[in-house]
C-alpha cells in the first residue's frame, strides 16, 4: 500500500516543503551561529549544486572530494537541502524507493502518518545518552524519533548504533522527514564505505583504530595526553572519540564535517579526531593559552569536549588540519580497522562472549537488504544444484534474469538458507565475485592474487559429482603470511565465526565447536584455516575438512576436530568442477 491509498485523514502528517532557504521548518535557528568562513583576499566563488551534481553523475569521486573540503559554504546555505540528498544517494544499494514508500512504512508501523502527542518508543540499539537534537524544535525531535523507529522496524539487524541518531537529527536541519530517511538507510548499507557502525563490536574497533592511528600520526598529541592522565589509561577519553566531533564542535564546524562525511565515509571522522588532538595539544602548550596542565588533569575526561566547544579554529582550519595529515591513507585505516575487528572477535570467542560472534539471521526471514543481496548473488553464480547438464553456461555478472535461467543456478531458496547462516552483520553487504575458475583459470596464485586481501570470503566448491559444499572463511588468506613473535609463520589462522556448509545434496551448516563457549577443547579445535603455495585447508585435527591442490583440481574432506563434520562428499576424495570465491563490498 503507497501513500496514495493512505486516507485523506492521514495525509496531514505528510504535507512537507522540500526547497528551503537556508533551514527546515522543524528549526529552531535562534541560536545557530552564521558562520561564512571566507578569509580575507581574493577567493573563487563558491561551486553551485549543479557544478557538484555533474561531478557525481560523472563518478568524478575524486575531484568532488576536493570540493567538498575546500568550498566553504555558510552555515545556512541552500546548497545543503539538494547536496545531502545527492551526496548520500550515490551509496544507495538496490533499487531506488518508491514515492511514499517512507509513509507506508509509518503507517505500518504507527497506524497513522499524524505526529503522536506521547513520546516515540526508540529502538534497542539508540543509546540514550546522545539522542542529540542540535537545533531541532520540539515537532523537529519527535520528526527524528520517527525517523529512526521506522529504520528499527525496517532494519532489525542494527544491534548498536549510537551515531545513528544524531546523524538523523543533522540531516533533519536541511531536508525534509522522507528524504532524511531515504539519506539514512543509504548510509546504513552502503555500497563501498563505511558511515555508520551497528554492532558494539564494531563501535569498539572503531576507538581503538583512532586510538592505533593516532599513536603513529599524533604521536606527541597522545604522549602529551598520557602524562596528563595520571596513571590512568588514555583508553578511556579515546571510548568518546566520536563525541568530540557529534558532541562538542559547534555547529558551523560539524556542519562543515558533515559535508565531507556523506561523501567519503567515516574516515573523515578518524581525521578529524585526529585533527582534534593535534589543535588541542597545541593550543594547551602555548605559551598563552588559557588551558594549563593542571587544569586538564583534573578534568582529563572532559577536557577534549570541552575544547572542542570552544575550539578556537574556524571549520576551514579544523578541515585542513585533518586532510593534510601526511601518509594517513585509507588503505593502512581499513588494515588497523580490521586487524583490530579480528583481534576482538577472537578474543571474544576465547572468552565465550557468544553474543558477539553468534549469527541471529537464522531467527529471521531475510530483510529486504539480504533478498537484494541473494539476488545479486544468485545472478553471478555458476555453481548450479543438483545434477545439471554441465554443458549449459550460466553468463555470470547478471546478464539475465534468474527466471530466463534454463539451467537452474543454486535456487533463491537454498541461497536463502545459506544467507541466514552468515553473520547477520554480513548479510547487509553486496556479495561480490572475486574469483571463479571457470573464468580466472585453476591456480592458487590466481586465487592469492584477486582474494587474498578480502575479508571475509565465501567459498563455494562443485565437484564433477556434483556435489556443492563450502566454507565462510573469516579472515583474510593473506594471513598465511604473517609471522609470529618468533618470526615464524603461523601454520592456523581465522577466527571460530569461520564454518563449513553442503548444499547439495544435503543442506547443512557446520559451526565451529567452541560456538556454544565450551573450553577445555583443545588446539585442534581451533585450526580454523591454513595455506601456503601448494595448498588450502579449512578445518584441522584428526582430518582436514576441506583440502584442495596448488592447481585447484583435486582436493579431499574429513571429518575434522574443529567443526565436528562429517565428509562434505561421499567418496571423501573429489575432482572440483568449480570453484567460485565471493567477497562482500563494504564489509
């Protein structure tokens, strides 16, 4: 049901201008600070929306970064209410929504598309602490409750997501209630980057990457930092990293932030924190400064915040001081970000913490996201169930429609049953193949070379019996690599969210064994994956789950200690047919 089968009764609730001036009806703006950031001397005018706009229907990534940090737009500058919207579409995965799909949704949800008098029941994973309005009027906060209720009903997979709110009530400022939920569910499950973190897990990996890279890039800033603490770990003013910035600069400067954010994701955040700590360490030890040692100390927790409050840098300076922080690359923040994510799941596992390592998908029918997802994957897939004439191709990359298959790919209904398996915060992302030896040949290196770096990945094997089985594997292959404290390599790898999976003709998901928290097992219950230039192995103690050849053509099953399955084929030895690798964008 769409909008134009709501009642005329109901249509009240959605009468919204969507052109404003400067800011939404829902605004207060008697204490927003009009800040123009022009410094003094000749200056370029400021790029219009349509100049912006050309350079994202261009996919013109690049240059439409630099204009974002460097075009100064006022605080109350029109530009904001076409280029938020237009800034957070290009991350839209799947079809675009329908008009009125929003109100059908409030309208399922609430019964009525009116504004309720009482107070709206947020969602488990807002944190309370920092449903920050900013400038929203009274109607402006119970416009944001709304917003984020419906993103809980659509999205019950969010778990933890603190940022999430205030991020709704920023968008708020400059656009109108639909189009603030379409930017939001864009930036939840987006294509490439980063925005918004959903689990506690992940909110933890993301401290302790700012605390990681700025120990390397802010050195000074953060020994400064530590012998102020007083013998107490520096850990815990970093917990609040995100809050310097939602939390303590001014609105003219988080605004200025917000541009560069909807484009580039949530590295723009880790830059600026970082440009945080430098100011502040610089501003604390100058010779005028109004902050002094003794000061800091005896608020250590606070004293970020409140400099950020009153930081005494205008959004131009705060921004350059962040972008031109030397040999910060994108590429060494995801390998800090996802050195560390592994680093507290296996840590999580040794402790038990099943929470955090469980999937819930299982409990769920799949959100629309995973059926987009499965789709998507059902398009690429070459390995087809059953016993299927191999003579037939299926084109990969989704040429056709699944229903003009004549050869039935693995159906939606088993790739439904094999996406409730994964990590339910897997299951948000596009599925993307990475390496099929029907295309890139059967080599090892080939694998190494177009997965190794992918973390996690899906593979899926067909042998020339047709049997369909596999593995999610969830650390990177590149791992065989790595070396010990004694410089050796490690034989194992992974972590216990790796398991085992048949399709065909059996359809069973094999968890690791230590899932359920159980200790005393053993080490080999924790041989998880292993490779080198001459084979991959998944699973280990007493038997190899899956083995396969330097030439990805003859391989074997076991059963082994660490998954506690049986052979994944009758005959335990097999020839593969296919093998197909998937990785997941974003993840």
């Amino acid at each position: 049901m769409l909008v134009n089968a709501i009642g005329a009764d109901q249509l009240s609730g959605i009468e919204e201008e969507t052109d404003y001036e400067a800011f939404a009806p829902h605004v207060d703006t008697t204490n927003i600070s009009i800040l123009t950031d022009t410094p003094p001397g000749k200056r370029p005018s400021l790029k219009s929306f349509q100049d912006v706009q050309g350079l994202i229907q261009q996919g013109k990534k690049r240059e439409t970064k630099i204009v974002l940090r460097e075009n100064s737009w006022s605080t109350n500058s029109p530009i904001r209410s076409q280029l938020w919207p237009a800034l957070c579409g290009q991350h839209h995965v799947g079809k675009t929504m329908l008009d009125g799909f929003y109100w059908d949704m409030v309208n399922q949800v609430f019964g009525t598309t009116e504004l309720p008098d009482k107070p709206i029941m947020l969602p488990p994973f807002v944190d309370s602490t920092h449903c920050l309005p900013y400038h929203l009027t009274r109607k402006g906060r119970a416009v944001a409750d709304r917003v984020v209720s419906v993103l809980g009903y659509a999205c019950p997979d969010i778990t933890y997501s603190p940022t999430l709110y205030p991020i709704t009530s920023i968008l708020l400022h400059f656009m109108s209630e639909e189009e603030c939920y379409h930017c939001i569910t864009s930036l939840v499950a987006p294509k490439e980057k980063v925005f918004i973190t959903q689990t506690k897990l992940l909110y933890e990996v993301t401290w302790k990457t700012v605390m990681q890279v700025a120990k390397k890039h802010a050195k000074s800033s953060v020994n400064y930092l530590s012998s102020l603490c007083n013998g107490k770990k520096p850990e815990s003013i970093f917990m609040d990293w995100c809050w310097w910035i939602l939390g303590g600069l001014p609105f003219p400067h988080l605004v200025r932030v917000m541009d560069c954010f909807f484009h580039e994701g949530i590295k723009v955040f880790y830059r600026v924190s970082l440009a945080i700590l430098i100011l502040f360490h610089k501003h604390a030890t100058a010779s005028n400064s109004e902050l002094d040692a003794d000061t800091i100390k005896n608020d250590i927790d606070n004293a970020l915040p409140k400099f950020c409050k009153n930081i005494p840098v205008s959004p131009t300076k705060l921004l350059r001081t962040a972008f031109s922080i030397r040999a910060l690359s994108s590429t060494y923040i995801s390998r800090v970000f996802l050195k560390t994510e592994m680093l507290l799941k296996s840590k999580s596992l040794l402790s038990g913490t099943k929470q955090l390592v469980r999937s819930r998908s299982s409990d769920n029918l799949p959100t629309s996201q995973s059926q987009i997802n499965v789709q998507m994957m059902s398009h690429t897939l070459t390995i087809r169930e059953g016993a299927h004439s191999p003579d037939v191709r299926v084109l990969s990359m989704g040429v056709f429609p699944i229903q003009a298959i004549k050869t039935k790919v693995c159906d939606q209904d088993t790739l439904f049953t094999l996406w409730s398996w994964l990590p339910v915060r897997i299951t948000m992302y596009q599925p993307v193949l990475l390496y099929t030896t029907e295309e890139h040949g059967c080599s090892l290196t080939t694998f190494y070379v177009r997965v190794e770096q992918h973390e996690p990945t899906l593979l899926m094997i067909k042998t020339c019996n047709n049997e369909v089985f596999g593995a999610y594997c969830s650390s990177r292959w590149y791992e065989r690599n790595l070396k010990d404290d004694r410089g050796q390599r490690q034989a194992y790898f992974g972590t216990g969210e790796t398991f085992l999976f048949s399709l065909y003709p059996e359809r069973s998901k094999y968890p690791w064994v230590g899932i359920e928290g159980d200790t005393g097992l053993g080490h080999a219950s924790e041989l998880f994956m292993a490779a080198d230039s001459k084979m991959i192995t998944i699973g280990g103690g007493e038997g190899q789950a899956i083995w396969m050849d330097e030439n990805i053509r003859f391989g074997k099953t076991d059963r082994c200690q660490t998954f506690n399955n049986p052979p994944l084929c009758a005959s335990g030895d097999f020839e593969i047919r296919v093998l197909e690798v998937y990785g997941f964008v974003g993840a």
